[in-house]
C-alpha cells in the first residue's frame, strides 16, 4: 500500500516518504490491513480507510497523435466517475516523479511505468483523490482524474531522440497533455461546471505550465483553478556552489524542447532553462493558483541544497535523516532556502485571487495522501489542513488564503507527525 500511493512521489523520496508516512499510523494501519483481510472481497471496498484502486485506461489512438510515452506505448490515466452535487465537477492531477535529463537516463525509465504504460497498474486514489467525505470534504464527490507521468519532462516536451541501441525514444509530453485532456473533453470534462487542475513535484510544476492552456478549453464563466503541490522548485545553489536543480532542467529543457510551454515574453528575453522555472514563468500566469510548498521541501534540501555529492564527508546525512539533528549552521543553510522561496512567492502573494500554503515542515508531496491531506494528524496552518485551505481558497473567489509559517522550528505543533525525510 505505502508502495502504491507514493508513486506520485519523486523517486529519489518516494520510500522514504511511503515509510514515514505509514510509521506514523503503523499501528491503526496493521489493524486496518488485518480487518480487511479477513473480509470478503466485495465488501473490502465498502470498508472505512480501505484503499479505492481506480483502473487504468490507455489513450486511444496515442500512435497516430505521436502521444506516447518513452518508449512508444500509449499513455495512461485513471478515471473515477463524480456522484451527487459533484457529478460536473473535475479534478485533473498530473502525476509526478522527477525527470530524466540524458538520454541514458531517459532509456533507463523506458524500462519501469515511468517511461512506459507497459509497466502501469490499476492504483489507488487517496488524499486529493479520494471519494470518500472524511478524507476529502470538498472534493471527494467530483470525477476525479490521475494522468500518468511517462515523459520524463513535466508533460512539457516534444521531440524526439536516440537510445543506445539506436532504438527511438520519444520526447512527447506536451502532446500526452494535450491528447488526454482532449479524450477526457468527450468524457464529461467539455460540460464540467468548475475544474481544477493539480498535480505534484514534477506533476505541481506540470499543473503550473499548463494552468492557462486548462483554462482557456474552458467558457470564461466556468471556474478553473490550478494546485501546484511542491513544484516550486528553485534554482538555488548546493554546499560547493552548483546550481544542480539548473544542470538538471537544462538537460531536460534541451533534451525534450520543452520551448513551447513556456512563455513567450521569457523566452524572448532569456535562456530557456530560466523560463522553465516556476520562479520566473508564474510572473506568466493569470489563472488563480495555489501554492503549496514547504520553505524546507524535504526533495530539494536532499537533492539540491545538500546532495550528497556536494558533501563529501556526509555530514549532512544525520540531518537530512531528521532535521532536529541539524546544526546550527546546517540549519541556517536551510534557512536560506526557505527565504528564497519565500522571496520568489513575493509573486504570487500580489495576486489577489492566489493561494498559499507555505509550511515550515520538512516534507514534499502532501496532498496525494490521506494522513497529510486531511487527517487529525495533518499538518495545520491557520488552524486549517491542506484541504480546507485548499477548499477556503478555491470557493472563495477572490480572498485567497495565504499562509506562510514562521522559521523551523517556530512554534507549529502540527509538524512533528510530518518529518518525512
Ligand atoms: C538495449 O541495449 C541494452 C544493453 O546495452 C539491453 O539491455 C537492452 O535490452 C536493449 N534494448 C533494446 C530495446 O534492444
Ligand atoms: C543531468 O542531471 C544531473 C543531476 O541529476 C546533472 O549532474 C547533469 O549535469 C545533468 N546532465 C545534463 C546533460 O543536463
Ligand atoms: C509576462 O510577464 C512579464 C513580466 O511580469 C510581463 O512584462 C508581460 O507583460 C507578461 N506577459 C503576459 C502575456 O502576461
Ligand atoms: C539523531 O541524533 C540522535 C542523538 O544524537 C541519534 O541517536 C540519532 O541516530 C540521529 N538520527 C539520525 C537519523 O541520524
Ligand atoms: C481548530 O479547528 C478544529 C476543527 O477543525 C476546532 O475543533 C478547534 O477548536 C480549532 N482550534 C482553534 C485553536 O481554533
């Protein structure tokens, strides 16, 4: 289970988190696995906290579109009919799970349901995606969709390249985007009454470079928003000065010729890589948005602030294990993160109708999962969880909700079921 729902987590973190996550609840969930075992399949489903696992349907004519994964094979997604009140409303989420910048790298993904829908399975819908009240009290009602992530680059590129073998690969995550949110149009989604489009990590930046192009297939007087969940990545500077998130979105930006997402104001006037950034291109977007990010996002401490490359006597191991092991000065190292995170959200905070939600938790992915999206043990700002804020801001207009916590370790309590690293 903690395997099957941190897919949609990066895959340098995505145990990690799966484990943290489920050591947290270890002894409500052994309960839970053991009651569900003994039951009858048929009313497995039924049972309160019992996982929902949502089939996986393949794009229709994705070779004759050039819409296909890595590999050739047709994309994927997961569609979950809305009921009730929410029977025209849709969530559309956008999978995540890092990039590949080489082609060595993009050949090895061909090989795991990352590059390839040979690999993808049914999977389970939780957090932001689950249909039951008590776990999601806004939108657990809507259709609900889950766009698989077999690109390697945000669903932003088009191109195509050489493998090892001489074999193709193709770069067309731009015409995975467009091509399934065309299929879904004759599904329902052409007459949805609001929409959202989220996603998270390399699926929240996906949501942040395709939010106007969401919004502009939809009548002005329909409501569409965006959630982008920690895709605010930063162009920031490891221990020995590299700048490793930028070595990484240049390769994928020239790999994949990501260009024609990105906006055209930007790519006037700088490099690429630049533009591709969240930083720079959400100055671009005029859909409402909200933000949800830690200012110590648990991924780019590991990754890019202090990889361990840039560390070669590992003293940052103990850490980026637990932050309450850092320091002082590794401390103010990430303390220095989160201040330029906070200044490039100076931003998003001048947009009247945008949301934020900026905690001081180490952690990535929230929304994806039911203990972090909306549980007693969730993180909380403004006393709100994720979800409500996220519902505060999506039902009201334009008051957005803007939270930002104070400094690690400030004086937030609701952090301590949430070290994820
Ligand atoms: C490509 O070559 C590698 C070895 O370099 C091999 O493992 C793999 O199966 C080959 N793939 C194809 C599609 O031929
Ligand atoms: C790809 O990303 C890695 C970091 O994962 C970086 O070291 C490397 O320089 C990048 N390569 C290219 C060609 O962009
Ligand atoms: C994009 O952002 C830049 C910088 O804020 C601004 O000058 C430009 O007018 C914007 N263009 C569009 C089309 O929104
Ligand atoms: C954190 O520090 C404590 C006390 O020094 C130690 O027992 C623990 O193993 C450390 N944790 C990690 C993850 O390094
Ligand atoms: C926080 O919210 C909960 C319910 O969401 C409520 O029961 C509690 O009283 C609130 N606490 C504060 C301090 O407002």
């Amino acid at each position: 289970m903690a395997m099957g729902t941190a897919r949609r987590t990066p895959l340098v973190s995505r145990r990690r988190q799966g484990f943290a996550v489920v050591s947290a609840a270890a002894p409500r969930l052994i309960v839970m696995l053991l009651a569900v075992a003994a039951m009858p399949s048929s009313s497995v489903a039924a049972a309160a906290g019992s996982p929902e696992v949502v089939e996986l349907t393949l794009l229709a004519n994705a070779r004759e579109k050039g819409a296909v994964c890595l590999d050739g094979s047709p994309p994927g997604y997961h569609l979950q009919r809305g009921f009730g009140s929410g029977e025209h409303s849709w969530i559309v989420n956008l999978e995540g799970g890092a990039w590949c910048n080489t082609t060595e790298d993009c050949s090895d993904r061909k090989m795991t349901d990352l590059g390839s829908s040979k690999f993808m399975k049914a999977i389970e819908f939780e957090g932001i995606l689950s249909n039951k009240r008590s776990q999601n009290p806004y939108f657990y009602n809507w259709n609900k969709v889950d766009i698989r992530y077999c690109d390697g680059g945000s669903f932003a590129g088009d191109a195509e390249g050489k493998d090892r073998n001489g074999t193709k690969l193709f770069f067309r995550g731009l015409r995975i985007w467009e091509a399934v949110v065309d299929e879904l149009m004759g599904k329902g989604l052409a007459t949805a009454k609001q929409a959202l489009l989220s996603g998270c990590s390399a699926g929240g930046l996906a949501a942040l470079l395709h939010c106007d192009d969401f919004r502009a297939r939809f009548a002005l007087e329909v409501p569409v928003k965006c959630l982008s969940d920690a895709g605010f990545f930063l162009d920031a500077k490891d221990l020995s000065g590299e700048r490793l998130m930028r070595s990484i979105f240049s390769g994928v930006v020239q790999l994949q010729n990501v260009r024609k997402v990105l906006p055209k104001d930007c790519i006037a006037e700088k490099d690429p890589t630049e533009c591709f950034f969240p930083a720079e291109f959400i100055k671009n977007i005029s859909t409402p948005t909200f933000i949800r990010n830690s200012g110590y996002d648990s991924y780019q401490v590991g990754n890019i602030v202090a990889p361990g490359g840039s560390d070669p006597g590992q003293s940052w191991a103990s850490c980026k294990a637990d932050i309450r092991n850092c320091t002082s000065a590794q401390i103010e190292a990430l303390h220095g993160f989160r201040k330029e995170l906070v200044e490039a959200l100076e931003v998003a905070q001048r947009k009247r109708d945008w949301g934020l939600f900026i905690d001081s938790c180490f952690n990535h992915c929230q929304t994806p999962f039911r203990i972090s999206w909306h549980s007693p043990i969730s993180l909380r700002l403004g006393n709100k969880t994720i979800a409500e804020a996220v519902a505060d801001w999506y039902i009201g207009g334009g008051h957005g909700v803007k939270e930002i916590d104070c400094e690690y370790p400030c004086i937030n309590p609701t952090c301590s079921s949430q070290l994820d690293l």
